[in-house]
C-alpha cells in the first residue's frame, strides 16, 4: 500500500471515531447534515462514514427521522471495558459506603487529555440532585478532580492543560494559569481540592486522590452537591470521609502508604 492510500485510510478511521464522540447524552441523535457542519466534513464522507458503521453496528439509523444513534456494539464493547476496570470493581463499595454516610452523589474520575471523566457514580438519594453521568467529560482546570489529578501530573503536562484558552463557564471559574499553578501546589499539599460554583452555579465539589500500587495518582474520589449542602458547616466532616474512601480505595489497589 502506497503512503497516499494508509493516509487515505487513517483519516477515515480518525473520522469514523470522531463521529463516534461526537454523540452525547445531550444530542443522542444527529442527522447527516449535522454531523458534517460541526465536524467540517462534507456530506457524502459522512454518509460513507455512517454507513460502514451502521454495517458493523456501531450506529443505528431511524428510518422515520433519518437521525443517527449509537449501535449495540458500542454496548459491547463497554461492557468488556468497564469488567476489566479494576477501579471501578475495587470501588463500587466504597462508593456506596460514603454515599450512604454523607447522602451526596459520589464518582470516580480519571484525567484524559486535560480534561476528566467520570468512570464509576454512585447516587444519592436527595430529591434535589446535579445531573451528572458516567462518561461525562469536564475541563481539568476547573474542577476539583481535575486540579488533583493535575496537582500530580508532569510540568508538561499542566502546561498543555493551562496553555489553551481557558473558558469562565460562571463568574466564580478561575481561568488565570498561575492563579490555578498555586492552587494545583496547594491542592498536592493538603491531599484534597474543593472548587465552588467554577463549573456550574450552585453546584460545589470536593475531590481526593486514589493511588495505585505503585503510588501514582491514578483517580479520584469525587462528591458533587448544591452548595445548600456542600458548605462552610459540612467541609471539615466531608473531606474527611472523602480522603478516607480514597485511601481505601487506594488500599485495594494495593497502594501501601510509606512510613
């Protein structure tokens, strides 16, 4: 195979999997034209797209709208991922433990680029919850899972996170890359980050580190609440567990703490 043919093929498959992610739990379904305006591709590369996904199950078309779905086969292959995540085994309990104890939503998150993604949640079972899932991705900078996560990941690696255009998603979020440097040191420090209102208003976060055998920070326990209840009054009693949950998580993972 000539070098124009594999680059021919490689910008398939990359647009192929752009298609894919470009799905959510906001826009489920999306129509050819859609697809093609917001990915800057033109109609037809789409249709080729979709249509060599569709015959391997990937996406799904309703013949009545004409939109696009996700297929079976990207249920399958979650399904073989997440029975494989040993986070997600080693924590569930946990998870369910602390959600019981302090009655607020709690996850797992993993940092993936610069942003984070939750990989494990646990709900609550308030009345009044904030609408989150697993496989959402939010920005690192402004969360509190992705400032721990960051705290411990290599200079270069905080300066790709803090080098791009960082949003102000409300008037509290924090888009000052040396603001957020000390912020990321302090956070190291102290073993736990709390961010308020950064991402969305009335909504607060506190997050702790889980390490993995090797002592690495790998993930983190994160629980997520209005700031009715996530506050002044509860913060002390609340990092408290959360740290606690994470090193016992950490402890399942096989981390040992040196002494």
């Amino acid at each position: 195979m000539d070098k124009s043919s594999n680059d021919y093929l490689l910008s398939s498959v990359k647009n192929a999997l752009r298609i894919l992610n470009s799905f959510s739990l906001d826009e489920p379904e999306k129509k050819v034209t859609d697809l093609a305006k917001s990915l800057g591709l033109g109609k037809s590369t789409v249709s080729r797209l979709l249509a060599t996904l569709a015959s391997e199950g990937f996406v799904t078309k309703d013949q009545e709208t004409q939109k696009y779905r996700l297929g079976l086969s990207i249920l399958n292959l979650n399904t073989i991922l997440t029975s494989n995540l040993e986070i997600e085994r080693e924590s569930l309990g946990v998870l369910q433990k602390l959600v019981n104890d302090i009655q607020e939503t709690s996850h797992i998150a993993v940092l993936d680029g610069t942003d984070v993604i939750y990989i494990n949640k646990v709900e609550c079972k308030h009345p009044v919850q904030i609408l989150t899932h697993v496989g959402r991705r939010n920005p690192a900078y402004c969360t509190s899972s992705g400032r721990i996560l960051l705290a411990h990941q290599s200079e270069q690696v905080i300066e790709q996170a803090l080098s791009a255009d960082l949003q102000a998603y409300t008037e509290k979020t924090n888009t000052d890359p040396e603001s957020i440097r000390r912020i990321l040191k302090t956070v190291k420090e102290q073993g736990y980050c709390v961010c308020v209102e950064e991402l969305r208003v009335g909504v607060a976060s506190i997050s702790a580190p889980i390490r993995d055998y090797t002592g690495q920070v790998v993930n983190t326990v994160t629980v997520i609440g209005p700031i009715q209840r996530l506050n002044a009054s509860t913060l002390t009693p609340y990092v408290n567990k959360i740290i606690g949950a994470a090193n016992e998580i950490s402890a399942r993972l096989g981390y040992r703490k040196p002494y």
